[in-house]
C-alpha cells in the first residue's frame, strides 16, 4: 500500500526552522565541558564486559563435551541475560555467521521473540535436492524414518507415526519416498536401523524417538546422513545434524520465561518426583536464577501443608510439576498457606490425569504450555478435535505426540528454509518453530488455562 506525503507548506517549512533553531540554542547552552559518567556509560561498559567474557567462554566450548561444555554454556547464557534487547541486537549484528559467540547470541535473540541480523553458520547442504518452492517447501528424495516400532516405546512412536504420515500424505506437492526403520527402542537398534537406513540409499534420517538412542548416534564420530533427531541427546547436537524435542527442559524454561515477563522473581516449586518433572524443575530453576530471580523452595507434591516450607518466605509465584489429579490436591492446600492469589504456571502434564469439569474445576487460572494445534486448524491438519474423531492415535494423550510426529515431517521439508534464511519459521501443530545455530529446533509454546474446568486458549500469554 503506498504511504500518504504530508502537504508541506511555506508556512509549516518555517514553523520547523524556528523550532530547530530553538532546539539549537536550549540544548547548545545546555553542553558543559564535562565527560557524562551516569548510569548509560556504566550499563554500556557492563555489557562489554559481558560479551568479552561471553566471547572467551564461546571459544572455549567449541572444544569441550560432556558436563563441561553444559557448565561452560549455562556461563555464557548467564551472562547474556544481562544485555537489555539493544544491546543484544547490536552485538549480533557485529559478529560473523562462523564467530563462537554469534550461535549463543543468536538463540538469546530467539528466545526472547527478536528478530536475527543474519543466518547462522550451518554444516549442511542439500544441494542434491530439487529447488526450494517459493514458501521454501525443499523435502528429501528418499527418506528414512527411525522409530521404536517394537518395544517398549512403541505406544508413544504410533502416534508419532501417524502424524508424521498425516503431514505426509496432506502434502500435494512432491513427496519424497519413505521408508520406516524399527529401532526396538535400544541404542544397539537405532544404530543399526541407521546404517541400514545409510545402506539403501537414503539421503536424510528423522528418528530416532528415544533419548538413549538419540544419544548413542550423537556420540559417533561422523554420521554420513544428516538427521532429525526427535529427541535432545546426553551431548551436544553434532555439527550439521538437528534436533526436534518436546522435552520437559524446554517446558522449564518455558515457563521460567512466562513468570519473569510478569516479574515474579520469587517462585515456590511444587514437583513430583519422577524424572520427567525432575528435569523439568532443573531447566526451570536455571533459567528463573539466570533472569535474577529465585527458587524459594521446593516442595514434594505430597506435602499436606506449606505453610511451613514458605514461612517468612516472599513468594510471587508458583511452578507445579506434576499430573493434573495430583494438582487437584496441591491447590487448595496452597490456598491453605495464603498462595491462592498467586500466579500459578504449570508444565503440560497438567492435562494428564484429567477431563472432568466439575472435578477439575479447581485448576482453573494455571497457565500451561500447550500445542497450537488444540486452539486452532493448522495448514494441513484439521482441529485437534476433528482429527481425533477420525483418529485414535490423535486423542487425549496421545494427540501431543500425533502433534510432535506431524511437525516432525513439516521440519523435514521446510529444514532447508529454517536453516539458511534468518527470519525463516514454521507454524506447527505444537507452535511456532525455528532453529538455532546448534541445530536445535526452538518451540514458542501456545499457552493455556483451565476455564470452568476444560482447557482453554490464554490469549495474552506472550506478553
């Protein structure tokens, strides 16, 4: 749309000459001889200070594996939460694609929903590839999918199977041919299934689904065909290869985020004990002490009374890990203890355990990341309701792994454009996706609450 030119008179040219020349003379009297030394210089010195440490760090890890690196990267992150935005910006806009530091800075950028100067730096190309559709649609020719098809993680890999081929088959355009591979579920089997996969030809790899298997091809050498894996590993994701998860960490931090855009700094953590909310609580805590804030305590989901464990405790918030019938409990014994008022996030498995209104109605107002696909129709997917309907595999539970396996095939096709166009990303039926400079995919979560006890859409969650 063309933008409207004001009618700039004589008269109005004049106006602005006088208020210039005003302008001029206030701030001109204003100047003193003397060099400003206020709180702007300060933060500005700060903040260099902080990337030239961020800077030796990044070099540093780009040799390490294992604890050290995570510790060496949980540093530099620290370190980067103290950049305002500006900041932020302007420093990536100096560093080079390849430069250590432009991947840390970059995924700050991401997670913080800020645009990138430029792409990263990336190990691949799929020059083999027919060329890219204008909406940067660029799938394999012949594609290879890993998964537990055997085991004991088959229940969660047929939901993820089926929509994995949902997408598929939702696609018009050209498809690659695909061929599953079963893992059993076992590191031995996933690296097998790979170099079958790498044997007959395949020039790309999604799967595989479990984190020890994900694990065991991560700590090879070199992996002839790139991949997607569909899980985080123990280590790094390799050079040229990706990753897509719905890991409990990145619900911590997810969650870390929301309670500090409300500046609730001080957080009661509410958890089960299992490893998933474990892990959750950990990424949580790491990323609310990196943005200043705290974990006052935390609190077995079986405490029958915390009124004792927030004793002359401030707290702004609370954080609850754990299944939503065990939440019934835990909230009106937080009430008990004067939290009721607080704000209350969750992490997805809130949802798990329930389904009765009038019995659920008591979580009504936690926040919980959640998939768009439940709010909303995604290109080629039906709604979450209508596509379980036809479906089994996408119902109740189920649906977020049905969710995971569509985008999973959506990331395959759209990896090219993700990850050599900037501001390229995907919207998914889990949310929003990118890639960062380590391969691995970022998920803006959508958010919901619970309303008169069912799941509903929290509209302002981003803010």
């Amino acid at each position: 749309m063309p933008t409207a030119v004001p009618r700039v008179t004589f008269r109005s040219i004049t106006r602005i000459a006088v208020l210039m020349l005003a302008t001029a003379l206030v701030f001109g009297c204003a100047q003193t001889p003397t060099r400003s030394t206020g709180p702007t210089e300060a933060s500005s010195s700060a903040s260099r200070e902080a990337i030239r440490e961020a800077a030796r760090l990044a070099a540093a890890a780009a040799t390490q594996t294992g604890a050290q690196r995570h510790d060496t990267e949980a540093q530099i992150d620290r370190l980067l939460i103290q950049l305002d935005d500006a900041a932020l910006q302007q420093e990536a806009g100096r560093l080079a694609a390849d430069d250590p530091l432009y991947s840390y800075v970059g995924r700050a950028l991401l997670r913080r929903g800020l645009p990138l100067p430029h792409a990263f730096a990336r190990g691949w190309n799929f020059d083999n590839r027919p060329p890219a559709e204008r909406d940067g649609y660029r799938p394999p020719v012949k594609l290879a999918v890993l998964l537990p098809l055997s085991g004991s993680l088959s229940v969660a890999a047929r939901p993820v199977r089926d929509g994995f081929l949902a997408g598929y088959y939702g696609e018009t355009r050209r498809r690659p041919d695909v061929r599953f591979y079963d893992t059993a579920g076992t590191p031995a089997g996933a690296m097998s299934a790979y170099d079958r996969a790498t044997a007959d030809g395949n020039d790309f790899v999604v799967g595989p689904l479990g984190r020890d298997e994900v694990s065991a091809l991560f700590g090879r050498a070199e992996l002839g065909v790139p991949m997607l894996a569909l899980n985080r590993g123990t280590q790094s994701t390799p050079k040229g290869q990706s990753s897509f998860s719905l890991s409990p960490e990145d619900e911590g931090l997810a969650a870390a985020d929301y309670l500090t855009r409300r500046n609730a700094r001080n957080v009661l953590v509410v958890a089960a004990g299992d490893d998933t909310q474990r892990r959750a609580v950990a990424s949580f805590r790491e990323r609310l002490t990196a943005r200043g804030g705290t974990v006052v305590a935390v609190a077995d989901d079986d405490a029958t009374d915390f009124a004792p464990v927030v004793a002359g405790k401030q707290v702004d918030a609370v954080f609850i890990a754990t299944k939503g019938n065990t939440a019934r409990l835990v909230v009106p014994r937080l009430s008990t203890a004067g939290l009721g008022g607080k704000p209350r996030v969750a992490t997805s498995q809130i949802v798990t355990g329930t389904g009765k209104a009038d019995d659920d109605r008591v979580l009504d107002g936690i926040a919980f990341p959640s998939e768009s696909w439940l709010t909303r129709s995604v290109h080629g997917l039906s709604t979450a309701e209508a596509t379980g309907a036809r479906l089994p595999s996408a119902k109740g539970p189920a649906g977020r792994l049905f969710a995971f396996g569509f985008d999973a095939w959506l990331l395959t096709a759209y990896l090219d454009s993700l990850g050599h166009q900037a501001d390229a990303s995907v919207d998914g039926a889990t949310g929003v996706l990118r890639l960062d400079g380590f391969g691995n995919v970022q998920r803006t979560p959508a958010w919901s609450t619970f309303a008169t006890g069912d799941p509903a859409p929290l509209a302002d969650a981003a803010r």
